[in-house]
C-alpha cells in the first residue's frame, strides 16, 4: 500500500497521500522491533519518506528525525555489509540537506567523512557509483567554500570527473556531471593561493593551469548546453554559468569576442527567465555587468544607458533585506558614477549620492565594509562640489571623510587613500574660504598619506603632486612669492597627471627648496633645511619618475643615476632638458646635506653628500658645461671629510678632483664670457 500511495504522491503531488505512507512506515516499524530481520527497512524506508517531505515542506522535525532513523539504521549494518555503503550514504545526504538549512560545519565535515566511507565498499543495486562520487564532489565544494582548504576543491574536481567518466553519452545525469565539474573547474581557476607570490615559475605555472581549468570548464558548460535543448528547465542555468566563465577568460585574457558572446547569452538567459522567474533578478544583473563591462572596453553610451536599466530592474527585485540587494546598489551606482563621469548630467550624480546613501544604510556601525560605503559616498559629495560648487556637499564629504579614517587604522590598506582624499577636501575648502587651519590639515594628512605610500607605491606620484599644491599654497601665503595663479594651475596639473606636468610640478617643489634654504641662510629657521632636502628629494622623484623604489640616499642617488643615463641615450630636446634639471637637483640636494653637515657637524650628512656628488659627476662626462664645478663640489666634500675624520685616501682624491677641474674651470670661465659678449 505504501508503494502505491508513493507513486500517486509523485505523480499527484497530494501531500495527505505522503502524509499516510509516513503514518503507515511508523505503524510498520512499531511492529519491528529490535531483532526483527525487517527493523532494517522500515527504518530506511521511514527515513526517506521523513527527508521527501522535508524536501516538500521544509520542516526542520521532519529532517532531525530522519537523521536519527539513519543513524539507527547504520548502526544494526555490520562493518563488512555491502548493504552498509548505502546506509552511509543515505545518512550523508540528510546530513547534507541540514547543513544548507542551518550550515552548521559538522554535518558537512560528517557528510564528508560517510562518503568517503561509502567508496569503499562494493557496488550494490542501491548504491549507484557516480551518484555517490557526484554527491561528494558536491559536499567537498561546499566544504571549500566554506572552509576555504584548496585540498577540497582539487578532490572535488577529481571526484566530478570520475563521475563524469561514470556518465557516457547518453547517460540521463551526464548533464548534471558536466555542469557541476564545470563549476569546480571555474571555481578552482579564481581561487587566489599566497604561493603565487612566492616565485615567479610558480606563478606562471599555477597561471597556466588555471587558464587550462578556465577553459575546461567553458568547454564542459558549451557541452551541457547541447544536453539541455530549448524547454529543457536547466537551459538558462547552463547559459547563465557560461556567461560567468566567458566574463572571468574576458578578464584574464581580453579577448572581445568572448565578451561579445557572453553578452549575447546573457541576453538568451534573460529571455527563458521572464517576469515573475525566481532567477530573473540574477539574469538581469549578469546581462548589465557584461554591458557595463564591454562599454568600459568600447565606450558605447548605448551599452551603459541599458546597463543602467537592467540594474534598476535588478534593484527592483531585490528590495531592502534581499541578500543580494546591495550588490544591486553598488552595481547601480557605479554604473551612474561612470555615465555622470562622461556626460556629466547632474541628476545622474544626485541619483549616485541617493543610492550611497542607501548603500551605507545596509552597512550600520560595525559592518566591516562600513568604511568602504562612507568613502565613496564623501567622493560623490566632493564630485558634486565640484560641479556645482556647493559647500554643504563639501563640508559632508570631509564629514564622511573623517569618519571613514577612523575605521581605517595605521595598518589598514586603505588608510592612504582615506588621508589623501580628506586632504584634497580640506585643499578645496581653503581654496573657497581661506581658512589656515584647513591648508595646514591638508599639508598634515598629506605628509600621512605619503608616508603609506612609499617609493614604488602607485600612487605615491599623486600624493606627491598634491602635497606639492598644499606646500606651494602655504609658502606663497606665508612669504608673498610670486606666482599667484601658480597655485590653481599645479591642482589642475595633479588632477591630470599628464608627464609634462610631473615636470612642472617638479619644478615647483625645487624652487620651494631653494626659496626655504635661501631663508635659512638669511634666518636661520630651524625647521627649513629639514623641508628644503624633503621637497629637493621629493623634485627628483617627479623629475624622472623612476621605476627603482629606494629608502636611503644612496637608494635614490642610483635610482637618478640609472634614470639620467637613459635619458643622456636620447637625442630629444626634452629629454636633454630634464636631464640637465636632475643633475642640477641633485647636486643642490648634495649642497644641502654638506650645509647642513657643517651646521651639525654630521658626518652622516656629509657622507651622502658625497655619494651624491659621485653620482652627479659620474652623469656629467667629459666635455659637459659645469663639470669643472661638479668635480669641485665633491672635492670640498672629500676635503671636509678629511678635517673630521683624518683620512688621507679622501685628501688624495680630494686634490685630484681639483687637478682635474682646473683646467676645465678656465674653459668655463672663457664659455661664460663669451656668451656674454654675445
């Protein structure tokens, strides 16, 4: 009777039919007690029933008891009972079902385990080979995702192809296999391992075989898709999960016509996913990142506009406290962001603040990506700022600002870009109100900012172009320098970043230098050599932009040595010009250090500034217009160094260096009065 009721339940689907064959299981299981030769099935039997109906009606009672009716069943198996293998499995199963219920790490770990179990024993006509290794290779996926042990992942892939293997054409489930190792293989080629960064062998190498698993899984999922013809109900999943692995070979590669492709099936997963289709939300964002993404590749504002619109219609189905609702957010605005960034319509932008907002109410205090919402939502106001010039949007950005700086401590990643951005804020608002105490926090946050950002950061070269437009801002109030437009035109510079105007900007800090070292000498400011060798070092890092980071003075003296020998290969006139500013910059930074060595009598100073002086004479060959000078300068450095220290190795080059520029000094001198004839 039992097995009559069953077959009318799947195919009627008439709970109250479910419901009797569950009664009539317990009624047959009283009547077997311990020791009864059929306690065995009907413990089985009731069990499965108690999982279907969970299935139904998703009682968690229904699944406790079952687990405890497997348990009971597994325990009455002897260890060597082929018939045991199923029972593992059985109970591996609703272990598996309460774990995506209540995701409680045990009952995966457990489920693990039982079906491991279960491989070793032999086939039987309720054990079926690749169901099990299917089910393993599930449960150890998830085990990855949660426990994040790339062993998991890797037994999975080997589980799925073992059971894909199980699976010839023609199999009724070799659709379900190639779908699922597809999955782990896509999964396993975005997985980020620390041994990449170990060894640059390794990193290709690991680079290599993820692309391999990348299009492993392309190939698996186009193979799926043959499996699954129009009407088959897992068609758009198939289309959606190939539209992901094109998306990441796009991003891996840059390869437009995967883009193109996975533009084109994301717009069919959308069309088998109509209103009302519980996945619609998921097709529409998939289908608007890929827009959004070729519009970055091509620029076409049709791309974008429709972008815009698939995420509304996302957002719209994800409302406040739908798990993927902020997703939809932050998707929403970034796309709005980039349309305000290229047409500049300012209800674009309002609607970008709007979404902020929203955004940073579904990350209260104490979400870890709090900091993260109340940053772009300061940028946005500072966008808006600058568009319309409004001070309530800029006093709200250095508001957010400041309190996204607080969440971000000295050791946090994005503590530097906090710094630099409420520091352009603070700039912005000196500019409109002249208010000392902004320009001075400015100059404070941005020193901060760069100190985050040492040689060889990417984006140490804005920070330094930014504090340069603070620091000239500060010295032409406080000293009445010429050159007041001099101050906008560096911002606008630092906004750009165009090489020229590193040049430029360049320039300014090194005439900075020489203004504040001029004032020593003329005031004796204690704090000016310490801002004039900073702002000197600070030129040469913008002059040559060089690639080679560096800690000490001698670090940075290589580096615009390497720098100024690439550039004396060269013939173009800009080139000669830059070289001849660093060779000067750097010669003044030496002048600096031998100063202030004798001011302090430092033998530190004094010994970087003869590596310093080497570095310039060894840029200057023979034949350059101020060599005579160069070798000079080092030659009273040696001589210094001879009075400190009695070294007589440093008085023989000391007279040799001044041998040498002798004669070089009268052709100078007879260069220089010629031209001034001239």
């Amino acid at each position: 009777m039992t097995t009559h009721l069953w077959m009318r339940f799947q195919t009627q689907v008439a709970m109250q039919d479910l419901d009797e064959v569950i009664e009539l299981h317990r009624a047959a299981l009283e009547l077997r007690g311990f020791g009864h030769p059929d306690r065995l099935l009907s413990l089985d039997s009731l069990a499965l029933r108690l999982s279907n109906r969970y299935d139904s009606h998703g009682k968690v009672a229904d699944l406790e008891e079952a687990i405890h009716l497997g348990r009971s069943a597994l325990e009455l198996w002897q260890l060597w009972d082929p018939g045991r293998g199923a029972a593992l499995f059985s109970l591996a199963n609703y272990l598996h079902k309460r774990f995506h219920k209540q995701a409680a790490r045990h009952d995966l770990d457990e489920a693990v385990e039982l079906l491991q179990a279960a491989l070793e024993f032999p086939l039987t006509s309720h054990l079926d080979r690749s169901s099990l290794l299917s089910s393993l290779a599930l449960c150890l996926s998830k085990k990855y995702d949660h426990q994040g042990d790339i062993a998991d992942l890797d037994q999975a892939v080997m589980c799925g192809r073992a059971a894909l293997e199980l699976r010839p054409v023609g199999h009724p489930d070799r659709g379900v296999s190639l779908h699922s190792l597809a999955e782990y293989l896509r999964i396993r080629s975005q997985t980020t391992m620390q041994a990449l960064e170990e060894a640059n062998e390794l990193y290709l190498a690991t680079s290599e075989s993820r692309l391999c698993d990348l299009n492993d899984a392309i190939e698996l999922h186009r193979a799926a898709l043959e499996l699954r013809p129009t009407g088959h109900s897992d068609r758009p999943s198939s289309f959606h999960c190939l539209v992901i692995c094109l998306l990441n070979r796009y991003d891996n590669l840059g390869e437009v016509t995967d883009l193109g492709e996975a533009v084109e099936l994301g717009r069919a997963a959308l069309d088998l996913r109509p209103p009302g289709h519980p996945d619609r939300a998921s097709s529409l964002s998939i289908l608007a990142y890929c827009l959004s993404t070729r519009f970055q590749q091509g620029a076409s504002m049709e791309d974008l506009d429709e972008a815009i619109e698939l995420h509304r219609a996302a957002l719209e189905l994800r409302p406040t406290g739908h798990p993927d609702h902020l997703s939809s957010l932050i998707s929403l605005t970034l796309c709005l962001s980039n349309r305000y960034d290229k047409l500049g319509a300012v209800t674009d932008l309002e609607e970008v603040i709007m979404l902020g907002c929203a955004a940073l109410e579904c990350r209260p205090p104490g979400h870890p990506d709090r900091g993260v919402a109340l940053y772009n939502l300061a940028d946005y106001h500072r966008m808006k700022f600058l568009k319309q010039a409004t001070m309530q949007d800029l006093d709200k950005a250095i508001e957010l600002h400041r309190e996204a700086l607080e969440l971000r401590s000295c050791e946090h990643p994005d503590r530097s870009s906090s710094l630099h951005c409420l520091a352009l804020c603070l700039s912005d608002r000196y500019d409109n109100q002249q208010v000392v105490v902004d320009l001075e926090e400015a100059i404070s946050l941005g020193r901060e900012a760069l100190e985050l950002r040492p040689s060889g950061h990417p984006e140490r070269t804005l920070s330094l172009c930014n504090l340069a437009c603070d620091l000239w801002t500060k010295f032409q109030r406080a000293s009445n320098m010429p050159g007041q437009c001099r101050t906008s035109s560096l911002r606008r510079v630092s906004s750009a970043l165009c090489p020229t105007s590193h040049f430029d900007v360049a320039s300014s800090l090194f005439e900075l230098s020489l203004h504040l070292w001029d004032r020593f000498q003329k005031q004796a400011t204690a704090t000016d050599p310490e801002e004039a060798i900073r702002l000197a070092t600070y030129a040469l890092e913008l002059r040559l932009l060089s690639p080679y980071p560096y800690v000490h003075v001698e670090q940075l003296a290589f580096s615009v040595g390497a720098q100024i020998e690439m550039l004396a290969k060269g013939s173009n006139p800009d080139e000669l010009h830059m070289l001849n500013a660093a060779v000067e910059n750097l010669r003044t930074l030496a002048n600096y250090f031998k100063a202030r060595s004798r001011n302090l009598d430092a033998v530190v100073d004094l010994n970087d500034a003869i590596i310093l002086h080497r570095y310039v004479r060894e840029s200057c060959p023979t034949g350059y217009p101020s060599r005579a000078s160069f070798l000079h300068d080092l030659a009273l450095c040696l001589a210094d160094r001879f009075h400190q220290q009695s070294t007589e190795a440093d008085l023989d080059e000391a007279i040799a260096l001044e041998r040498e520029a002798l004669p070089l000094t009268y052709l100078e001198v007879e260069v220089t009065t010629r031209l001034g004839a001239l």
